[in-house]
C-alpha cells in the first residue's frame, strides 16, 4: 500500500541512480561541463560588452543565448552534484525551492526555441533586405523582440506552473534528478487533465512555431540566394545561417530526444540523462560555434593575443 504525505514542505529526489565506480566519473563529467559552460558563455558576454564592433543587432539577440545557459545551468547542475555526493534520504528539498527549479528549467527550454525565433528574424532581414536592415533593426526593435521573447515565455510557463501549485500533494517522492512541472503534479492524487492538456498544448504550439518560423524563414534565404548573383551575399548568408542553424539543431535534437524518450516509460533512466543533457550540451556548444563560425569574434580574439603578444618583454 502506497504511503500518503498530505502537502509535506518538504520533497525528496530520486536523483541519478549511480554505482559506485561510476559516480566519480559522472561527478566529474558535471563538474567540468558547468564550470566550461559558465567560463565559455561569461566569456561570450564580455568580449560582446567590451568590443564595439559586436554591438550588431545579431550578437545583441545571440546575448540573450548565453545569459539563458548560464541561468537554466546555475539553477540545475550545481544541486545535481550536491545530490551525487549525499546519501538517497538525504535529497531533500522544500517545495518552494522545487517550485523555482522547475519554473526555471521550463523558462530555459521555451527561452531557447523563442531566442532562435527572433535571431532567425534578424537572418531573415539581413538577408532578404539588406538595404533597410538598418532601419527595421534599430535598438527599439531589438529591445522589443527580446522583451518579447521572455515575456512570451514567462507568460506560458507561468499558467503551466500555476496550474500545478493549485493541486493538492499527496506524495513526497520526485521521481527525477531534478524538479519540474511533470514530476510536480505527480505528486497529486487529484485529476490533472488540465495539467495534460495544457502542457500538450504549450509543447505542440511552441515547437510548431518554432519548426514552421525555421522553414520558412530558410526557404525565402535560399530563394533569395538561388536567385541573386551575388557571391559577397551568399557567402554571408551561408556563413551566418550555417551557425544559427546548427545552433537551432543542437537545441532542437536535444529536446525532442527527450520528448521522445518521455514515451518510453522502460526507457525512464535515459530520459533522466537525456533531460540533463539537454542543459548541459547547448550550454557548451552554442559559444563554441559562435565563436568558432563568426569572423567579427574571431577577428577580435585574434587582435587580442596578437596584441598581448607584441608587448612582451624579449628575453
């Protein structure tokens, strides 16, 4: 017979069903991947700050990327690691806290699809209007599509979060290594069809906008760049494109492997790993294609050294 909490302050996780040998290493694994996502994205951050000639309409919205890993990772991996090293009875949490881990994770998920939305509208404009890109992306519109795009997301995340603290808890047992909104209306004995429903909802509408905003914004790119003679424009349509779409698949495999694993009950441990992953591979990787792929950041750290080593002392 199952045991009944009636709305106990505090949770306990599941956390990561590790063995002793290989706790270690996925400590570790952690431990370097969080503090090489925050060093990398905090790098991104200032050389955009301090360099003049980054202050383009692209790598303002591309800031928005970086600050989202860095908070949706900082929530996240740091109490996972807490949790390897305690014994299973004692990952406890309050549910006030849980409430916030969940909020943030879902907030990282949609701010990741809608930050690739409007930077794929940047592409777009400067691209398929060249001539009046400067004028269409001011400052104002800037600001407004990344007002936007985490208002939009605060809004969405807030009614699927809202619709779970209203619930009643009769458990105490999150059965994840993290807290979220799946995981927080299952510890409810009364009916969440509306949790269902919407967070089917919330997920459909997101990624079908997503997806669509994605095709048909790299459809008028490749009519434009099939069309023009230009080489100078499809050389620079094919090197910025080429980043944020590899981005966009980076965010985008990741999440729908956990979607998809989500479907797959026996698969349940997989999707726990999967789900972190989710966190920790955009975080890593979005700064390192940027960077790799973006000729103004390259040219900017290759000044940089260049300079520093101009100034050294000769021995």
């Amino acid at each position: 017979m199952e045991n009944y909490t009636f709305n106990s302050p505090t949770l306990q996780l599941e956390g990561l069903k590790l063995t002793s040998d290989t706790l270690y290493p996925v400590f570790l694994f952690f431990f370097f991947s969080y503090l090489f996502i925050m060093v990398t994205n905090a790098g991104v951050l200032v050389l955009i700050w301090l360099e003049q000639s980054l202050h383009q309409p692209m790598y303002i919205l591309f800031c928005n990327l970086p600050i989202n890993d860095i908070i949706g990772n900082t929530i996240m991996i740091p109490r996972l690691m807490w949790d390897m090293l305690v014994q299973p009875h004692e990952r406890l949490i309050g549910y006030s806290e849980c409430v916030v881990q969940a909020y943030s994770t879902h907030m990282f998920g949609t701010m990741s699809q809608n930050i690739l939305i409007i930077m794929a509208f940047d592409r777009y404009v400067a691209i398929c209007n060249p001539l009046r890109y400067g004028s269409i992306m001011s400052r104002r519109m800037v600001m407004w599509l990344t007002v936007s795009a985490w208002a939009v997301a605060f809004f969405l995340v807030s009614i699927l979060l809202g619709l779970t603290i209203r619930l009643s808890r009769c458990r105490s047992l999150i059965t994840n290594p993290y807290c979220d909104n799946a995981s927080l209306f299952k510890l409810s004995c009364e009916s969440v069809v509306a949790n269902n429903v919407y967070g089917l909802t919330f997920t459909v509408v997101l990624y079908t906008f997503s997806i669509g905003s994605m095709v048909l914004t790299y459809s008028k790119i490749t009519v434009v760049c099939l069309t023009s003679k230009s080489k100078s424009l499809n050389t620079k349509a094919l090197v910025t494109c080429s980043t944020h779409l590899t981005v966009y698949l980076i965010v985008l495999g990741s999440s729908m492997l956990v979607i998809f694993l989500h479907r797959f009950p026996e698969y349940s441990d997989y999707r726990k790993m999967a789900s972190i992953l989710f966190h920790v591979i955009p975080g890593g990787l979005n700064p390192i294609v940027y960077g790799v792929q973006s000729k103004e950041i390259r040219r900017f750290l290759s000044n940089m050294f260049n300079g520093k080593q101009k100034v050294l002392p000769s021995i």
